[in-house]
C-alpha cells in the first residue's frame, strides 16, 4: 500500500520533472547572462580586488551566488558558467587557465572556484530564483603545459580518466580549416599549452564521455550546455552526448557561413548553437556597414536552419573583442544591446557587456565584472532589465512570443525594423547605426492596429497609432526604439512615468542633442549654433 503511494508520487514527480525539464522550448524562453567565474565575483565580495589579465583572479561559485541580485534584476532568466572540471596546474608560457578550459580530470570539480557543494548550492540557489543553469563543456581536447617542442611531450598519465595516448589522436597540429578531418581530428593551438584532441570517434571515449554528462548533469542539477569547440569534435559525437545529457545544449560552431552552420541542425547534431551568422554581419553593420546585410542573413538562417529560435543571439563573448573596443559609441552599444535581447532566438549577453566594458581580444576582454562596481544605474544594464523585463512579459502574455519568428517591417543600411510575438504581446523594435551623434527626423513604421496607444520603452513616451496602425518614430542621436502596447504594459514594471513622443531637436554642428521633447512642447538647445528642427 505504501510502497504504491510512493510509487504514484514517484509517477508524478517524473512527470513533473518532464514538464519542467530544460528542453530546448523550455530555453527559447529563458534569457541567458555569460559568466567566467574567475571574473565575476569573489568569495569576499571584493571590488578592488587586482585582477592580472593572464592569471587566477579569485572569483568563485560563492561569489557569483552573492551576486545573483545583480543577474535577476537585470531580468535574466538563466546563467552560463565557464567549465567546472579540475584544470592543469602546469606553469605555462601562456598563463594560468583561470578561464577553465583547460582540463585535466573531469571527475573532480575545479578547487579554484569552490567545493563540489558549492556548485550545488549554486544551481539550488538559481533553481530557487527560477533561473536556468548551463555548464560550459570541453570534449575536445584534455591540456597540459609544454615546452613549445613540437610534437608535444604528453604525460597523459595525468588525465582522469583518459590515462593514456590510446583514448587521443596522434599529434598533428590544424592547419587546414575547410578540412573537417583535419580541424576535428588535429590539435588546436599548440603554443604554451598541448591541447591533447580526444579520439572521440573512439567507443571508449564516447561510453565514458556519455556516461559522465549523464552524471554531471544529475550531480549538480545542470538545466544546459555549452559543448566548447563543438565543431572541432566528429560529427558523430555530439549526438549522442547531448542525449545522454538529457538537458538542451547549445554547440560552439564557430563560422559565419549558412550551410556550414546550418547544417548542425538540419543534421541533427545539435539542438542550438550560438549565432555566429549574424554576429559578423551585425558587427560590421554597427561599424560602417548595412543593416541590410544583417536582414539577408536573418533570411538565409531562416530557410538554411532547421529551428532558427534555438540559436543564442550574441555580440559579445569571452573569445570575441568587445564591441566598444571596436566603437566606443553609447548609442551603437545600446542598439546591440536591444538586438540581441529582442532578436530572435536565445539572447546571451556575456558579462560586463551591460558596463560597457571595453576590452580587446583574449584575455583582455575577460576584465572582472567587481572593477565596475555592479554598477545598476550604469546605462547599458537599465537597459537590458528594460528589454528583459519586456521580453520576460510578452512571454507572460502569449507562450507563442518566444516561438514566432519575427515579421521584418523596414530594413535599409541604416534601420532594421522588426515585429515579433502575437497581437496584443508584440514588441516592435528599430535598430540603427547612426551613433551617438546621428541626425533628428522621422519615420513612420507599422506593427500595430489603427488607433492603439503605444509606449517606446528606451525614452519612456507614449504615442498613438494612426488608422493604418502606423506610428511615427521620432528619431535622433541614434537611440534605438523599443514598443509595446500600454494595455501590455500593466503591471510590467517597465516605465514608471511618460511624456508623449514628439520632434527632436538637432545642432546643426552635427552633434545631436536629443531634448526628450515632451508633449509637443519643444525644448532647444542654446549652444552658440543654429538649432534645427527636423521631423
Ligand atoms: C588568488 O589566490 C591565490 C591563492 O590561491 C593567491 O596566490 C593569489 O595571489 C590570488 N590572486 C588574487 C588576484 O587575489
Ligand atoms: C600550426 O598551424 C598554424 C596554422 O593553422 C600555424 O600558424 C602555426 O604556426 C602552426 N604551429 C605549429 C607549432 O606548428
Ligand atoms: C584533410 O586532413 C587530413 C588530416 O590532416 C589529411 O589526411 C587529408 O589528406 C586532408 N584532405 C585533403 C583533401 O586535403
Ligand atoms: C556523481 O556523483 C556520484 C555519487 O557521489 C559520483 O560517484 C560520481 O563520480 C559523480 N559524477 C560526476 C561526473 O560528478
Ligand atoms: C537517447 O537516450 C535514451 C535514454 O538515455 C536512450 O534510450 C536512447 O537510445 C538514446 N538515443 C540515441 C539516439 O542515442
Ligand atoms: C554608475 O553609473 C552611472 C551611470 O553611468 C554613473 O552616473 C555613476 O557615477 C556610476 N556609479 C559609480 C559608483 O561608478
Ligand atoms: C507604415 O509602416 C510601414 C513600415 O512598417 C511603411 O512601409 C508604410 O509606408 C507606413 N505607412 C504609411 C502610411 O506611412
């Protein structure tokens, strides 16, 4: 009698625990923040601590748990860690592996970042906020220092548990990269550090690999993955190691072609990757170039992939130079900001990006988050709880926002315009790449039905809708447009107070000041020039 009690409670749970598993419909809704553990938070909350760009700077699980306030309120709806495993502690010519990715024994956790509980508490503590938890992976390779003699001396005696040369690919080092045969089964980089490249087509290699996933991800109660270098592993591989895994997993296919990419999916390899197609050409859109070619690659991922929805819409990561590296301009920073959140797909924004943080390639775009502050009033993170907080209530509001592929409605070398989710949860947004210093005029834009009140989230201001369900964008100084309906802005916590939309006001000297024109009521600036009026 009992014993059936507990199996039908058993029952149930297990389909609880269905609903709730982290599938990859479960993460089109989630909103993912990037984290490197050494970067973001010390255990003793330090915000002066040194930070030495190519060393261990002492953040930790602990400290990130501490620090969870700063993610949820910024309206995330998940965490992405850098790797958990036990790393090399070989001096190497190339630093220390701070970033995690350089394994050693992928049954031990990382003592550098904290205790096997804490990584518990950690997903007990985000479980308990409904945020998602994803683990970065490495499958590739194993690492060990060297002494730069090629072909690297491995004493593969220290890995755990590939202990020796038969569970790897005999040294070669990649040097044809449209090659598969000789990116997947080569070794990537051996410079201060052999990355050992597992032998993954090997059956021993995939029972251990898949029998270990299935483990971690009980163990610490993982809701997705980050496979690293995804592409650099065979085909085969990946799979069957997602399925084992059970949860979602988003595969670093690093490659700015279609079919290439694509392919990942319409294969059935990997449920999501993160969305290196648009990631070239919105960089290069915001640095001189068109928006158009971000539409046209929008269009080409749309028919080329299977499920355009489960790609993580990115500008920044811990590989990639950060934006304001390459264009210092607040108002580019924020129309990435708005495209990355509203965009199609699974947003991920990698820390210290909401600071505006500005550091160049590896390792000098992993700047520790403490240096800022956690600052919350800082520009770009009001904005991302705003375009969260937006995002996180259109899905509130219909379980098919995050599910419908978004309508573009103008696209040209300077604007990209889109609508997304069903009537009464849509979000228009506009993007541009004028900067900081763009002109002041109008446009007129759809999206909407005939006389609807409407809010543009990022000024905070009202507008109506015209017969044709047009409203008219007043642009200037390149800030990005946000809109929603009022009637979705009920209890959305997204703009506390309004003033109605009107003409901005421009100097002719070209740099634009945006007066916030309330009510129709003009402002102009006195500076000594001509003060133009542009609608
Ligand atoms: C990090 O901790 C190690 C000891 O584990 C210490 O030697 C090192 O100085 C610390 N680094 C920083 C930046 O605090
Ligand atoms: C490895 O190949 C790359 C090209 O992919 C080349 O730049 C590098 O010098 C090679 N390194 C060694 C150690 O052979
Ligand atoms: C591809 O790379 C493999 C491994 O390095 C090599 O054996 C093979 O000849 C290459 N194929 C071509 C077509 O170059
Ligand atoms: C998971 O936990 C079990 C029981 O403590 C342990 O035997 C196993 O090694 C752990 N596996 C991983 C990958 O952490
Ligand atoms: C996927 O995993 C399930 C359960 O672990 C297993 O029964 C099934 O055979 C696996 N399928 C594939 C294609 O590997
Ligand atoms: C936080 O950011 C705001 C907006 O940029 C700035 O005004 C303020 O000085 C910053 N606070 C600190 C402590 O740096
Ligand atoms: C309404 O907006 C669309 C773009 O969304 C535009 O093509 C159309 O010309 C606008 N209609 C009017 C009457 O301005």
């Amino acid at each position: 009698m009992r014993a059936s009690v507990l199996n039908v409670a058993a029952a149930a749970m297990a389909l609880t625990g269905l609903c709730e598993a982290a599938d990859v419909e479960a993460w089109k809704s989630r909103s993912i923040y990037q984290v490197m553990i050494d970067r973001f938070a010390r255990t003793d909350g330090s915000t002066t601590a040194e930070c030495e760009a190519y060393l261990f700077c002492n953040g930790s699980w602990t400290g990130l748990i501490n620090k969870l306030d700063y993610i949820q309120d910024m309206g995330f709806t998940a965490v992405q860690i850098s790797p958990v495993v036990k790393n090399t502690e070989d001096d190497t010519s190339v630093g220390e592996p701070y970033h995690g990715y350089w394994t050693e024994d992928i049954y031990e956790v990382n003592h550098h970042f904290g205790t096997a509980d804490d990584l518990k508490n950690l997903a007990a503590e985000l479980h308990k906020r409904d945020m998602f938890l994803m683990v970065d992976v490495v499958v590739n390779n194993f690492a060990q220092g060297f002494d730069n003699k090629i072909p690297p001396k491995v004493d593969y005696s220290k890995f755990v548990p590939f202990n020796n040369e038969d569970y790897f690919h005999p040294y070669c080092n990649v040097t044809e990269w449209e090659n598969a045969t000789n990116y997947q089964d080569c070794w990537l980089y051996p410079y201060g550090v052999a990355l050992a490249d597992l032998d993954t087509e090997s059956p021993k290699v995939v029972n251990v690999f898949n029998k270990w996933i299935k483990e971690l991800v009980s163990n610490y109660s993982i809701d997705g993955l980050r496979i690293d270098a995804a592409k650099h592993v065979n085909d085969a591989f990946l799979p069957s190691f997602v399925n084992a895994s059970g949860v979602f997993a988003f595969g670093e296919v690093l490659t700015g072609v279609t079919e290439d990419m694509c392919r990942y999916q319409t294969m059935n390899l990997l449920p999501g990757m993160p969305n290196y197609l648009d990631y070239y050409p919105l960089n290069a859109a915001f640095n001189g170039g068109s928006l158009i070619d971000v539409e046209n690659m929008r269009k080409e991922a749309r028919t080329g992939c299977t499920d355009p929805l489960a790609l993580g819409s990115f500008i920044e990561n811990h590989d990639m130079p950060r934006f304001a590296a390459v264009n210092p301009d607040m108002a580019l920073a924020k129309n990435a900001m708005t495209y990355v959140l509203l965009n199609d797909g699974i947003p991920t924004v990698y820390q210290g990006q909401e600071q505006h943080f500005s550091g160049n390639s590896t390792p000098f775009n992993r700047e520790p988050l403490w240096q800022s502050g956690y600052n919350t009033s800082a520009e770009l993170y009001v904005l991302a709880q705003k375009l969260n907080r937006a995002r996180n209530n259109a899905i509130k509001l219909s379980d098919l926002y995050a599910t419908t592929p978004s309508d573009t409605l103008w696209a040209d070398v300077n604007h990209l315009c889109t609508k997304k989710g069903p009537w009464g949860s849509q979000i228009v947004f506009c993007v541009n790449n004028k900067a900081s210093n763009g002109d002041a005029y109008s446009v007129s834009i759809g999206g909407f039905q005939p006389s609807d009140s409407v809010v543009e989230l990022v000024s905070c201001t009202t507008a109506t809708a015209d017969a044709t369900g047009n409203i008219t964008m007043y642009m200037g100084a390149g800030e990005p447009k946000v809109y929603i309906t009022a009637s979705a802005m009920q209890g959305a916590d997204l703009c506390p107070q309004t003033t109605v939309d009107g003409p901005k006001t421009v100097t002719k000297s070209g740099a634009a000041s945006v007066m916030g024109a309330a009510g129709g009521v003009l402002m102009t600036v006195v500076v000594g020039v001509a003060t133009v009026l542009l609608v």
